[in-house]
C-alpha cells in the first residue's frame, strides 16, 4: 500500500476533499452568527416541542376536525 499523503491537494475537486479542507473551527470561533445558531437552537427545541405536544393533543385534534367538518358543511 502507498503512504498517506500529508500535504493537501492544491485544489480539491471532490465535495468529500472540499469538506475535509473547510476551515470549519475557523468560522465557529470567530464569527458570531454560528454561536448564535447553536444557542437559539438549544433554547428553540424545549419550546418547539411543547408547541407540537399542544398541536397535536387528542382535545385539540377532536377540535380541529370538530371545525373542519363544520367548515366542509357549509360549502357543500
């Protein structure tokens, strides 16, 4: 088997090679957006899912087909 090389490619043509090569730390450390990101996703996530658990609870469900049917009765 040959050796590995330990020099990057000049330019790297596969997306693989591109992403290996991507200053990923770089940009996390210095750039503010990203740590925003990943703290308004942390703090997002408990709401979201007291959102969904609300949407989709069998008295809200029992409501909304309640109020479809209701809706479909009046246009037909």
């Amino acid at each position: 088997m040959s050796e590995p090389v330990s020099r990057p490619m000049k330019f790297p043509y596969t997306l693989s090679a591109k992403i290996a090569q991507f200053p990923f730390k770089h940009y996390v450390q210095n750039q503010w957006i990203w740590r925003y990101y990943f703290i308004s996703v942390g703090l997002c996530i408990p709401i979201f899912y007291k959102i969904q658990k609300l949407a989709n609870s069998p008295a809200n469900k029992a409501k909304w087909a309640e109020s479809q049917a209701k809706e479909h009765a009046e246009h037909h």
